[in-house]
C-alpha cells in the first residue's frame, strides 16, 4: 500500500481527507476529515517522535538512543515542534485573506461567511 500523501504535488497546499472506507463491508463514508497533525510528518520525522515516546520523553535517553548530542536532539525536536504548528498559522491566514477579500469587496458577505464556516468544520 502507498505512504499516504498530505500535500498536493502540486501547490504543496494540504490536502484533506474526503473519503473513508471499510475494506470488511465495503462501507464508504464522505465528508471533510481533518488528518492528525502527526500525519503531517515526514518518515524521519515521525520516527523520531515515535523514538522520543518510546524514551518517556527523556531527552538524555533519546540522545542516548540516537547516539546524538543534547543540543542536536532538543534543536531537532524544537523543528519538529514547529513543524506541528504551522497549520495553526495557515488557518488564521486562510482566515485573513477571507476578510480581507470582503473588506475589499472581491467577496460577498454571505459568500465569505460560508468560507469562513468552512475553515472552521
């Protein structure tokens, strides 16, 4: 089975999740589905999470694990970390250019009150 793809390959915007299906009963289910934010690791990535998990949240023992430094293991981690924020970021920016759009005029009200519930579910 493929690595599931969490960014377009083409504007590297994410893609969300619209279909989901029971390979037992063949049961599909549609709608818009957020994916964990841990899916918006790479391998690497995500296997160092998993690592960090494994060690209780040790850094001493993740660097021990690893067989890095402390401070290559903690500036690792504080990417990582960052990582996982932006969505955050690219909400509330999604969220601005929709009122900016109205404020402009470019976007009806009504029409910029459906973007913005959608941002939102």
């Amino acid at each position: 089975m493929a690595k599931l793809t969490t960014e377009c390959p083409s504007c590297r915007d994410s893609l969300e999740v619209t279909r989901l299906s029971c390979p037992g009963c063949a049961m599909q289910i549609e709608g818009k589905f957020e994916l964990p934010s841990l899916l918006r690791l790479d391998r690497d990535e995500l296997e160092f999470v998993l690592d960090f998990v494994r060690c209780s949240g040790s850094v001493k023992d993740l660097c021990t694990r690893r067989g890095l430094s402390y401070p290559t293991i903690r500036n690792r981690l504080a990417e990582i970390v960052e990582k996982l924020s932006r969505p955050e970021v690219k909400m509330e920016s999604k969220r601005q250019k929709i009122l900016n759009a109205i404020a402009k005029g470019d976007l009806s009200v009504k029409e910029g009150v459906r973007k913005l519930k959608e941002l939102e579910s």
